[in-house]
C-alpha cells in the first residue's frame, strides 16, 4: 500500500466514479480501475459495492475513506508547515462557503496584508464543506448551518435575522411582520434542498404541520431578489440583503412571526490542523469584519 493507492482511493470515494476520478487525478481510467482492485486485494476486503459499470463505496469503504482522509490531511499539514518553516514561498488559503457574498471585505482586507498568498475558494452546501475539511481540502468552511462534531473548532461571526421578501403590490406588501401559517398558499424562490435558506424555510413551515411551495429552486442566491421582484414568488432573504437592496429595492420586506428566524454564520477548522502564518491571519481578519464588537 503506498500514498499513491490511497489518494486514487479518495479521488475515486469522493466521485464515487472511475472516470470522474481519472480526470480528477490526470490519469488513464484503467491505472485507476486497476489501483483500486490492488489496494482491495491487499485489504482482503472490497471497498465499493459494483452494479455494472457502476461503483458505490460500502460501510467498509466509508470506514476506511474517514482514516483515510485522516492520515492524508495530517501528511499534507506536515507538508505545509515544513514549507512554511523554510520560507518556500507566501502559501495559500484555501475557504469553503455556502455564500461568497460576504467575504468581499475580508478578502479584500487579507489581500492588502498578505499579498502573495494564493487564495482558493469553493462554493458548497454544508454537507461538501464536511467533507472539504475532513480531507483536508480547505482551512476553513465559512458555514450558515451549523457545522459542529468532535473533530472541528468553531467560532460563531455574525447572527443576523431573515426576512420575507415579497413583490411589490403583493398582498402583504403592506404588512410589517406575517406569520408563517398564513404563508401555506403561497410560491417560494429558494436555493435546492442542503443550502441554509432551503433548510431553514423547510424548518419553519414543519415547526407549523406545513410543507412548502418551492417553485424556484437554485444555487444563485443573488438572483433571488430579482426573481421574487419578477414576481415568481416569494423567498427568504437575511439582512445582509436588506442593508445592500434597502427598502426602495425590488421587493418588499417583512418580519417573520416564527421560531428563530435567524441566520448564524460560523467560521469552521478541522481541529488539530496545522494553520500557516497566512491562515491564522485570514482568520483574525474574518473575526474582525464579520464578528460584532471585534477587536
């Protein structure tokens, strides 16, 4: 077993597909079909359950994938901090988000400290940004659900609230708060099922006995405002969108009458990680744009 077999492991873990793997890696597709059996053959064990051309990793294969992922993200944290150590060169930082939206200021900030450093940024729901950490993939997950477990560290930046946002000259356009019981009827703009404002709609309408009306449902944020202006429907939009849009914007904005409608936003690190000179300080940067009272 070498560091190469196990990386193919990963790659192809991760795809849960030998092609998608293969292009991943940069490689022919049959050194990939082929590490794999070898690496099984020396366990005594298979690691993917196959159905013909497809693969899917077992209970053996996930509990071996998590060790895995493991030893990988310490061997690569060794490999940081020696390169760190000797000075070769400025390093990167590497952040999982589910929304980029607010990193301008940090990013902005941390450029104009550390303006060498590569910074790498990946979009995802929070389910990805588990899995982007655990392996090692990222410093950091910037998560609006809670991201929590034994095997991270976490501090919360900001807790601001979430409004409803309807079109103008809709029925409650006038209003000042609804509550969510009296939203049963209505079309919803959403982002797909795992992103916070999905998960946090579904929440509030099944504290109520209810189920939503998604009729929209995407990965751009951004273009929600001016869906629900078009009149589509209607979404929910935190605060952050309120202060950028203001009232005179697209859409009109109400309070929700409802269990917690909040939005937490939380900086995550695989715990015991090794974090560069440059991480710590995109750190202390985030803490301070986004964190109330920070010093």
């Amino acid at each position: 077993m070498d560091l190469l077999s196990l990386r193919y492991f990963q790659a192809v873990a991760r795809h849960q597909h030998i092609s998608r793997a293969a292009e991943e890696l940069r490689v022919a597709q049959p050194s990939v079909s082929r590490t794999i059996i070898r690496l099984e053959t020396e366990l005594g064990a298979p690691l993917f359950d196959r159905q013909g051309r497809r693969i899917r990793l077992n209970e053996r294969g996930a509990a071996f994938l998590a060790r895995v992922e493991r030893a990988l993200a310490e061997l690569d944290d060794a490999c940081r901090e020696a390169a760190d150590t000797a000075g070769a060169g400025p390093g990167r930082v590497a952040v999982a988000a589910e929304t980029l939206f607010q990193l301008a200021g940090v990013l902005s900030a941390f450029r104009a400290r550390r303006p060498g450093v590569q910074v790498r940024l990946f979009q995802a729901p929070v389910d990805s940004m588990r899995r982007h950490l655990r392996a090692g993939e990222v410093d950091f997950a910037i998560a609006s659900q809670p991201l929590a477990g034994p095997d991270v560290c976490s501090v919360e930046l900001v807790r601001e609230e979430v409004f409803l946002a309807v079109p103008p000259g809709h029925r409650l356009a006038g209003r000042e708060s609804v509550a969510v019981a009296e939203l049963a009827g209505e079309d919803f703009v959403s982002t797909r099922p795992g992103h916070w404002q999905r998960s946090l709609l579904e929440r509030l309408f099944a504290h109520e006995g209810l189920t939503p009306r998604v009729v929209c449902e995407g990965d751009e944020a951004a273009a929600t405002p001016g869906l629900i202006g078009a009149g589509l429907g209607v979404g929910l939009m935190p605060a952050v969108a309120l202060r950028a849009l203001g009232t005179g914007g697209p859409v009109a904005w109400l309070r929700l009458d409802g269990a917690d409608c909040h939005r937490t936003l939380t900086l995550v690190w695989r715990k015991g990680a090794y974090l560069s000179p440059a991480a710590r300080d995109f750190r202390r940067l985030a803490r301070a744009a986004l964190m109330p009272d920070a010093s």
